[in-house]
C-alpha cells in the first residue's frame, strides 16, 4: 500500500506560480509512474502530468504545456509540479497518483492516490 501526501497548494495571483509536491511512503517509488490530476465541482478528474519511472519520460495535458513541469526524486520519494502562468482556469484540486507500470494520462489506470490539495488561481 503506498501511501501519498500533497503538499504545496493555496491562493495565489493569476500570471503567479506554485510547486506541489507529493511525498510517497513507499521505498520503491522508483518502481512506480507518477501522475498529477485536478478535478473542479461537478467535473471529471482531468489529467494534468505524467512522470514515468525513472523520469525519463515526461506527459503532458495540452492545457498546461509550457507552463507546468514535472520532475521526481527518487531519493526523497517525492514527485514535484512545478505551475508557471498560473491561470484562473487552473483553480482546483490537486491529487498526485501513482501506477505500478508505466506512465499514463487515464486517471482509471492509477493504482494509489493522495488526498488532494486545493490550488485557487485569483484573477
């Protein structure tokens, strides 16, 4: 059972930037994918970005391109997001997943997922 705990989320300016992150219990993260997803009321659970293994693959929604990174430390059992240009569009919750297999943008495919962190964007 992994167990995953976001952190980094909160208030901040549209054009501004935040970095979650999402720390694993698992000693063998490496074996795992990493995936963040967002979902807003009444919506379905959107895929954001995806981090394979060992990190040498990234995936991205094309909502984020060129504004969101995601990175991993194996070291730390940690998975970052790292959001640029933040957009009031961005406003929701956060969840961090993990997929024992590669990495991949179906939320359905994820075996472990955190508990979520609220990212408000103001306008």
């Amino acid at each position: 059972q992994v167990q995953l705990v976001e952190s980094g989320g909160g208030l901040v300016q549209a054009g501004g930037s935040l970095r979650l992150s999402c720390a694993a219990s698992e000693r063998t993260f490496s074996t795992y994918a990493m995936g963040w997803f967002r979902q807003t009321p009444g919506k379905e659970r959107e895929f954001v970005a995806a981090i394979s293994r060992i990190g040498g693959r990234t995936y991205y929604a094309d909502s984020v391109k060129g504004r969101f990174t995601i990175s991993r430390d194996n070291a730390k059992n940690t998975v970052y997001l790292q959001m640029n240009s933040l957009k009031p569009e961005d406003t929701a919750v956060y969840y961090c997943a993990a997929r024992d297999g590669r990495g991949s943008t179906i939320s359905n495919e994820y075996d472990y997922w955190g508990q979520g962190t609220q990212v408000t964007v103001s306008s």
